[in-house]
C-alpha cells in the first residue's frame, strides 16, 4: 500500500510547465511520425485544426480521454507508454 505521506505530491497548474511543453512536443512529434497534417488530425479527431494548434504550441492542456484519442489517431496506443513514463521522469 503507497504511505501518502512519503509521497506527497503538489499539484499546480501544469500548462507551459517543462512537463507540459515535453507533452506537447510528443504529441507533435507523433502527428509527424503518422504524416499527418494538423488539418488531418483534427479530422480524425472530429476536432478543428485550431484545437491540434492549441495543443501543439502550449496553449491548450488535454486530459486523459484526449491524450489517447490524439494517441489512437496517429500511431496507437502502444507509443503512449513510452511518454508516459518519460514524462514521470521530468523534474
């Protein structure tokens, strides 16, 4: 069982902090790996290509059902543990 109190965790806003910019920059990087326009994207995502902007550029966050659509659109989920765990490691 995880003692809280040896793990304690503080939760501030996450949006242009290094963990955020890191996300984003995978995300981007998963969209060009897939040859994916934005435009492109955003349609499989039923999304506009302001909202793959937004989120490429640091301007939007994107919770857990939205980071595995984004993930499921470009390359499957399988390139999503592999962030994951890199973006745990970030101080």
């Amino acid at each position: 069982m995880l003692d809280l109190d040896q793990q304690a965790i503080t939760l501030t806003k996450t949006l242009r902090t290094k963990q955020h910019i890191f996300l984003c920059e995978q995300l981007k990087k998963a969209r060009l790996d897939a040859s994916l326009t934005q435009t492109g994207l955003a349609e499989r995502l039923g999304k506009t290509q302001s909202y793959v902007a937004k989120v490429e550029t640091h301007e939007r966050r994107l919770d857990v059902v939205e980071f595995v659509a984004w993930m499921k659109a470009c390359c499957g989920i399988k390139h999503s543990k592999g962030i994951l765990y890199a973006l745990a490691d970030i101080k």
